[in-house]
C-alpha cells in the first residue's frame, strides 16, 4: 500500500504535467476543436485553482520526502518551482505577457516536477528507507 507521501508527490508530478499541458497544447486544441472553447479553460482561473492544489501538494510530499531522506535541495528545488508557478499567476500575462507566463508556468512545472520525481525514487531506491511502505517489509 502507498503511503500519503508517494501519493502525494505522484499527484504533484500529474498536476505540473497538467498545467505544462494546458499553457503550451491549450492554444492547439483551440484552434483545431473550437468545441473546446466552451470549457473556458484557458483563463486565469484555471491557473489559479491548480496552483492552490499544487501547493499544498508539494509542500507536503517534498517536506515528508526531506524529513526520511536527508536531501534538502529537493525542498529548495521544490520551492524555486512554487515561486515560478505563483509568480506567473500573480504577475499573470498582462504583466509577463503571454510568451513568458508560459515559459515561466513551464519552468516552474519543469522544476517541480523534477524534485517530486527525485523525491520518489530517493524512496524506492533505499534499502533502509523510513517511509511506511517499506518499514512494514523490514518488520517481517
């Protein structure tokens, strides 16, 4: 059974996934499936909402990941991508313009992503990993 920390950095790997997607395939989408429109996805608010899940998502997961592991730069790694992320939603594209809200969203993704994927796999590499999952295999 997975513990809240692997669900948790797996759900904040999807959702950077997710919002890279929307910035830079939206757009596409749009123009080949004007259908899509309807949806209303491609405006601030739908920034907005996935940074307000992300966040807790990542501080959670990367701080847990931090306190078993030891590997602090995944924390700091984490934290440089959130700041990129709120900062595009913030700044938003009146004041970054279009191209670098995207490239700032993307980076920020890109980063997060990257720590919580480390995170991760700090974890299933570990013979003597803390986490729950495998503590449950050493007490056997």
């Amino acid at each position: 059974m997975t513990n809240l920390q692997t669900f948790t950095d797996k759900i904040a790997i999807r959702l950077s996934i997710l919002c890279t997607l929307h910035c830079l395939a939206f757009p596409l989408i749009l123009v080949l499936l004007p259908s899509v429109a309807v949806l209303q996805l491609n405006n601030e608010t739908f920034h907005l909402w996935i940074v307000l899940i992300v966040i807790p998502t990542s501080a959670y997961a990367l701080t847990v990941g931090c306190k078993q592991h030891k590997r602090y730069h995944l924390l700091t790694l984490g934290l440089i991508g959130l700041i990129c992320l709120i900062s595009a939603v913030v700044l938003g594209e009146s004041l970054l313009g279009e191209v670098w809200e995207k490239i700032l969203t993307s980076i920020g993704a890109g980063i997060i992503t990257y720590g919580h994927y480390k995170n991760y796999r700090l974890c299933q590499r570990q013979d003597r990993c803390a986490c729950p999952e495998h503590s449950d295999e050493l007490s056997k």
